[in-house]
C-alpha cells in the first residue's frame, strides 16, 4: 500500500514527495495474495510528509489533532493540486494544513472553488487571499459565497469586507446570518443607532460580541448604560468592547480600583464616560500611570479626568519618552513646552518627532537621540 503511494505522489504533478514513506506496516503475505492489507495507521502522517513537505513531528502533531481523518488521498490531493495550481505559495499550504487539517477534506467544487473566485471577482489578490487563508483556515471549510453578499451589502465596501475576513478563527463567517448575525445588527443599528463605520470598528475591536447569541449583545448593551454611557454617546461602541470582555465581578473591582486612587464616584463616571476602554486595564498599571502623570509629569486630577486616555498609554513607550522631551524643550524655555501634556502624548510617534523633535534639535542637539533613548521606540532612527 506504501509502495503504490509513493508511485502514484511522484506521477502526480499537483503533489511534491519530499521524503521516503514510512515502510513500516508490513506488505500482506505472499501466501495470502487475495488478503486484504490492513490498515496503515501511520498513513496521514506519511501523506503529510509527502504531500506537505511536514516534518515527521509537524504531520504528527496535525494528524492527532484530528485522527482517522486521512484514510485516502483522494480529496487531499484534489485540494492541493486545487490551491498549487491557484498560485497559493507552499509555505501558506503548508501553514494552512498545520493549522487545521481538516481543509484537506473540504470539497473543491462545493466549496473552495466558489470560495476564491468570490474573492477574485471582489478584487482580492491571490496574496491577499493566502492571508486570509493562513489567519482563518476554518472558513474554507464551507461555501462562504451567500454570507460574502451578505457582508458587503451591510458593509459598502471591500475595505470594510476584508476586516471580517480576517477576523480572528473566521468567528463572523462561520456564525449563523439568520439566528445571529442579522439580529445583532438589527439591534445594534435600530436600538442603538449605530453606523457602518462604528459596526466596522466594533468588527475590528470585539468581534465576539457580533458573533454573541442576541440576548447576549442586549444584555451588553444594557450594561453599558447601568454605567451611566448613553446609546447615542459617542463612547457606546468603546463600552460595548469592553464590557463584552469583561464580567461583572471585573468591572466591579476596576471601579473600585479607580475610587482608591482618588477619583470620587462621581469622577470615575466621567472617567469611564469619557472613555470606557479604561475598564479593560488592569489595576496595577493604572495606579503607576496615574502616579507618573502626577507626579512627573506635572498634570492635575482635572487633567486626567478631562483627558482618561492618557492612564491607557504605554508608561515606557509613550509617556516617560514624550515627557523627557517636554523637559528639554522646558529647560530651554521655549514657549512649546506650555502646551498641555495631552498634546504631547496623543499623537503617533512619526506626528510627534515631526511636531516637537525635529524643529527644536538645532537649538538642543541630541533632542531626537534623547528621545529615542528614553523608550523601546520602534523604527524611530527612520523617521
């Protein structure tokens, strides 16, 4: 049985054997010649070795995860020949099937066929197709044509399409149009008055919550409002990512936390008005932030409150090297140093060398090094 596979991998143009296959069960007795050969157990591994170009232990690993899957080539080889000879790279193969083998049994009429050229017909590149592939193997498992025209019609735009595609373990595609995804956007849009763009960002920062039960999503929401966060504020969509990750018992203790760091209850609900993603920092490194704003960096309570983004910023990466720069600009008693701390730290790393370091470092020499020195900044020597 071995030797007839190893035979027909190497005529077959579509599969790549790599290594020898493990000859290991033995072939059936000449004195039996009508026996029929047991079944090779080390079978999906030696395909995969073959086929895939695996390892010995990588098809170990992806063979028990589902075992007794691969009994025949049949389907595997027609889904490899299927993507080689669509232009999917050997690496994305590989790391595809790695991940879920399961993909080798999906059929190529029903369901990878129609799959790609949907995409293709959208505009989508055989690259951008492969990511989409090795991020959420799950979805091509099934015929995604019927959710892909879902999608688009609510969302307007392939843009806006590619970011439910990639969402992480395909959970939007793979979930129910018609038990959950539509109600969930009925809700969200009708009673919570929602827009494309906002959907989008919640896509994109909780895309649990989309793919939740609905009464699930209703009970979120509900939430959100027992903190005192009004459906039509601006801050609802923030609420609901955050409180979709959380339980009752967490956002509890996080309130609490703010309270023992000074802030009444009145001054923790602007807080988490303002900005609800707060909930989703941990107390430990909220108490050191607020300890560096105040005392290092000079900002009053009102400060922060008017400004609660500012306890969600990296210490390290954002606020001591935005801070060390604000000192040399001060200490040179340049009139920029007066603005508000939060202007120093809200804008990106590139808008702030471009705003506060390159126009000052002729009158203090070493200003971009300083800064660069002060955090981990990345690719900060490129700017």
């Amino acid at each position: 049985m071995d030797m007839l596979l190893h035979l027909r991998l190497w005529r077959n143009p579509c599969i790549r054997p790599s290594l020898p296959l493990n000859r290991s069960t033995p072939l059936a007795s000449s004195n039996s010649p009508t026996q029929a050969s047991p079944p090779n157990p080390h079978f999906a591994v030696d395909y995969l070795v073959q086929s895939c170009g695996f390892s010995s232990d990588e098809a170990l690993t992806a063979s028990q995860r589902f075992p007794g899957l691969i009994k025949s080539s049949n389907k595997p080889d027609a889904v490899l020949c299927f993507l080689r000879e669509t232009g999917i790279s050997e690496l994305d193969i590989r790391t595809a099937v790695l991940q879920d083998v399961r993909i080798l049994h999906s059929h190529v009429e029903k369901n990878w066929k129609p799959n790609i050229a949907k995409l293709q017909e959208l505009g989508f590149s055989i690259k951008d197709i492969s990511g989409i592939m090795t991020r959420n193997t799950f979805i091509f498992r099934g015929n995604f044509v019927s959710k892909i025209n879902f999608w688009m019609g609510v969302l307007g735009s392939v843009e806006n399409l590619s970011v439910v595609l990639n969402v992480w373990r395909g959970a939007l595609i793979a979930s129910s149009l018609e038990n959950v995804i539509m109600p969930n956007i009925s809700f969200l849009r009708e009673h919570c008055g929602l827009s494309t763009r906002q959907i989008v960002r919640l896509i994109k920062s909780g895309p649990k919550l989309l793919s939740s039960k609905p009464e699930f999503v209703k009970r979120v929401a509900e939430r959100a409002e027992e903190l005192g966060i009004d459906r039509s504020s601006a801050s609802f969509v923030g609420a609901l990512i955050a409180i979709n990750c959380l339980n009752q018992r967490t956002i509890d203790a996080r309130l609490n936390n703010l309270r023992s760091l000074g802030f009444s209850p009145e001054e923790v609900a602007v807080l988490i008005s303002k900005y609800p993603l707060l909930l989703k920092k941990k107390e430990k490194l909220l108490g050191r932030k607020l300890e560096f704003l105040m005392k290092e960096a000079g900002c009053n309570k009102l400060h922060v409150i008017q400004n609660p983004s500012l306890l969600t910023l990296s210490l390290e990466n954002r606020l001591i090297p935005r801070n060390t720069v604000r000192k040399l600009l001060m200490s040179k008693g340049l009139s920029v140093a007066n603005l508000s701390f939060a202007t120093f730290a809200i804008l990106t790393d590139k808008q702030f060398v471009e705003k506060f370091v390159l126009p000052y470092e002729p009158a203090i020499p070493g200003l971009h090094r300083a800064f660069a020195d002060a955090g981990t900044i990345e690719g900060i020597d490129q700017l």
